[in-house]
C-alpha cells in the first residue's frame, strides 16, 4: 500500500478546517435571511432552473454565479421528488422579502443549498493557493501556510457562507494565475487555453475580475521576451478570454441594451457612493487589512519588496493583480469587504512565500545559539501573527450565532402588538408577519416626513441599526441623515428597544 506523505496529510487538516469553519454558523439566520442580496440571487437562480430562461434579466453582475446555482437545483429538485416533497419545480419556494434585508425563507433547504455551493468553491480557493505556492515557488511549504492563511482569514470564512458571487470570483482567479504560471513556466498551447478561459470565467463571475488577465500577459512576455508578440498563443489567449466569459454570460450580447444599462448602473454606483459604505476608500481598506489580517498583509508587502530582488519576475506575477486591483478598488467612492476579498489569495502566497524563505535563512545561521534562538522568536511571530486572524474568525462567528435583537423584537413584535396593526418597517429590520399585520417595507425610514405616516395611518415603526446606525457612525457626512431620523425619534413614542447581541431594534407607536 502507498504510504500517504506528510504534505497530503498536512492539506487535508487545512482543507478540513476550511470547511469545518466555514459550515460553523451557515445556517445562522434561518429561516430568516438577513444579508440584503441573498434573497434575489436566490430567485434569479431558481427562476432560470424553472423556466429554463438563461436570461437573468440582471446585469449588475455577469451570470456565471447565477448558472452555477441554477445546477445546483437539479439534484435539489431530483431528490425532493423522489422523496416526495416536489411534484414539478415550481414547488420550489422563493423567499418572501419585505425589505432589503428583511426576508423569509419558505424553504430553507434552498439558502443552505445555495450557501454549500458557495462553500465548496471557498474550500476550492484554500486547495488552489496550495497548488499556486507550490508551483510558483517550487516550495511545498510555502502553498501549504498560503492555504493555511486563505483557510482561517476572516474575509475568506465569511464570505465562503454567503450566496454571493465574490467567493467565485476568487476561485476562478486564483485558477487563471496557476494556468499563467505554467504559461511562463512552460508555454505550452493547452496552458495558453486553460488561462484564458478562466480569465473569461473570472468576468464572468464579476467584472472587476477581468483585470486577472494581467498576470497572464505578463507571464507570456517573460516567457517570449522581445518575440511575445509575434506567437499566435497570445492571440489564441485573448479569443478564449472572450469565449469563457460570453459562453457563461451569453446575454451580454444576446441581450445587449439591458446589459450595458446595469453594467452602466453598477459602474455609477461605484462611483458615486453608497450610504454607509463610501468615502476614504483607500485608508478604510488599509484599516480593513490590519484589523483582519494584521501583520500577514504586512508580510505580504515585505513579500513584494523582498522578491522584486531576489526573484523579480515571479514576484511580478505574483504582485501585479493585487497592486493593480487595490489601486483600482481604491479610486471608487464604495468600498467593502466583499470588493477586496479576490486580493486576500495573492497577499497570502506573497507572505507565506517571504515567512518561509526568512525561516530557511534563519535556518543556515552558523552560530547555534543564535539560530535557536532567532528561530524560536520566528516560530511565536508566525503562530501570533496566524492567531489573530483565527481569533477574529471564532469571535465573528460566535457572535454570528449568537441571538440578536432582530430575533427578540421578532418575538416580543408578534407575541405584543395587536394583530392587524399597519407596520412599517426599514431596512435590516427584524421580519413582521405579514399574515398577522398590515405590514409595508422601505429602505430608510426617513424616505418620509413624521407627518406621513400618521396620515397613512400607521400604528408602529421599526427602526433597524443596520440602517440608521451607519449614519450615525459619521454624523458629520450624513447631518442631513441623522436630523431627520432624529426628528422621528423625538416625533414618536417610544415602546420597546431591543440590543441583543449588539443590534438595536426600535419600536415606535404613532400617536
């Protein structure tokens, strides 16, 4: 029997812990989803597995992270009914919203569904920074502590839970790179090809994604030197970039005008702003770094400084998309966790790479004393520098897990006010039966004037946190924002306010 070496046995317990970490709390808000876009990723995709409409009539993102959960209900539904539960796809239930961030799920099977799909590709990533390492140092170490790294960073955990398209995108570039490394490595023509699909499946995941084809231009020109251009593989390269992204989203051509109108849409929003989540861009994703990553970005850039010397063209491929896309993500006026996660892959290898090469160096130190003594020191600045980043993971998910004022004014709301009262409800508020009250959602309670909702004849507000409070974390940006929400609060009583697990929930009566 083939023995199984340390190395399989070492990424199987990271791809074990990616994934253990990452099933820790999938299921926190069920049956209720709170994340604002799941509910209508949600029913893009099950609308194109029940109508077999590949159009998803929405552009803001490409359709590639559609497709794929639209697979995923094949054996969904396949199972169900050979169980029973399904007679045709239409039982399939979508998710009833009330507001943005306000939803129900009719039947949770199907946001675990979408969340596992979403998960697999996060574990995917974690396997794909083992491969990149190994291959682009020609060092076993340095793809294991990459893979290490992409499995416990908080980024990467939480948005591998997420029925999103960001973790996909992450995926399918970190694939592309490995694809452009063997394109520099070796130049073969089947390398040419496998890189520029995935460079068209990465668009085709989100748009920002393109810019991945750098490292695939730059691996061919250090490859053919002053000849790159004139070798038909570079060509070859380009025409399956265009043939990934347009096989997996067709509708950019098929249906032109509705794509440029959102990709229009997406590309001003960007620009322009999003309350809460604009402004400052380039010192927020700095202070986002430190406080989820701490010193593994710092390594990261001593990576970039420390193999521009002694290994410039592979720390070029390495570093050119990183530094390309935070420049680029750096210039909008929004700024998220979820836009800088394709990055986190790429820091990580640069800084596992420069941690294990200062290791070896450490290692060949003549004075033994000296060497272990600097070696110990290596090993606790590794292990803290790993351990703040796991810590933050556990604490973020325990408190994801733990109850919040969103499902206790839930409760006391349908246990305390009388049925039949006319609600309103905002933004990231806690979900009011719509069965039992006259309920109806906006996205700011502030959208109108106290005087309104007395003459619509409302009985009660629900204030959300998730809402209001990111106004008041910059009350000198948002001054019109918060005047009038606090003239609503001095407008209206009162009755319950609610701060579990650190999110405010308000009940106002209208009177």
């Amino acid at each position: 029997m083939k023995r199984v070496s340390r190395e399989s046995i070492l990424i199987g317990i990271i791809l074990l812990t990616a994934l253990l970490v990452r099933l820790w709390g999938v299921n926190y808000d069920l049956p209720y989803i709170y994340h604002p876009d799941e509910p209508a990723y949600i029913a893009i995709s099950q609308n194109i597995f029940k109508t077999g409409d590949l159009n998803p009539h929405f552009f803001n993102y490409p359709s590639l992270f559609f497709y794929i959960n639209a697979l995923a209900y094949i054996p969904y539904y396949l199972l169900g009914k050979l169980i029973g539960v399904f007679h045709t796809p239409n039982n399939i239930l979508p998710p009833i919203s009330l507001a943005m961030g306000v939803t129900q799920a009719q039947m949770p099977t199907t946001v675990l569904l979408g969340r596992m799909v979403t998960i697999c590709f996060g574990v995917g990533t974690v396997g794909l920074a083992y491969f990149v390492g190994k291959q682009i140092a020609g060092r076993t170490a340095v793809g294991v502590l990459a893979s290490l790294m992409v499995a416990i960073v908080p980024t990467n955990v939480w948005h591998s839970r997420l029925i999103t398209p960001d973790v996909f995108v992450t995926f399918f570039s970190l694939a592309s790179f490995l694809a452009s490394v063997l394109v520099y490595q070796q130049g073969k023509t089947w390398q040419y090809v496998v890189a520029g699909i995935c460079v068209g499946l990465t668009a085709s995941s989100k748009y920002n994604g393109g810019l991945i084809i750098l490292p695939l231009l730059l691996a061919h020109f250090f490859h053919y030197g002053k000849a790159a251009f004139k070798q038909p593989k570079l060509y070859l390269a380009l025409l399956f970039c265009g043939i990934g992204f347009l096989a997996t989203t067709p509708y950019a051509i098929l249906d032109s005008s509705k794509f440029l109108n959102d990709l229009r849409f997406e590309a001003q929003h960007y620009s322009t702003g999003h309350a809460g989540m604009e402004g400052n861009s380039l010192e927020w994703y700095l202070n986002y770094m430190w406080n989820t990553g701490g010193g593994l970005y710092l390594f990261a850039v001593l990576g970039i400084l420390y193999g521009s010397i002694l290994r410039p063209k592979e720390a070029s491929l390495l570093s050119i998309f990183p530094l390309a896309y935070f420049v680029f993500i750096s210039s909008f006026a929004v700024r998220n966790d979820r836009t800088f996660l394709p990055l986190t892959p790429f820091l990580f290898l640069l800084a596992a790479w420069f941690l294990i090469d200062s290791f070896d160096k450490l290692r060949a130190l003549q004075t033994k004393p000296l060497r272990r003594l600097s070696l110990a020191a290596f090993a606790i600045l590794t292990i803290s520098v790993l351990a703040l980043p796991l810590l933050k993971t556990i604490a973020d998910t325990q408190r994801l897990t733990t109850v919040n004022s969103r499902e206790t004014a839930r409760i006391w709301i349908d246990d305390n006010l009388p049925p039949g009262a006319k609600i309103a409800i905002e933004s990231y508020s806690p979900f009011v039966n719509p069965t039992r009250f006259s309920v109806q959602g906006f996205g700011r309670m502030i959208d109108h004037e106290s005087e309104w909702y007395i003459e619509q004849g409302f009985d009660y507000l629900v204030f959300s946190q998730g809402m209001y409070g990111r106004f008041y974390i910059e009350p000198e940006r948002y001054e019109s924002e918060v005047s009038q929400y606090d003239k609503l609060f001095e407008r209206f009583h009162l009755v319950m306010a609610f701060t579990d697990g650190g999110y405010e929930v308000r009940v106002y009566e209208v009177k």
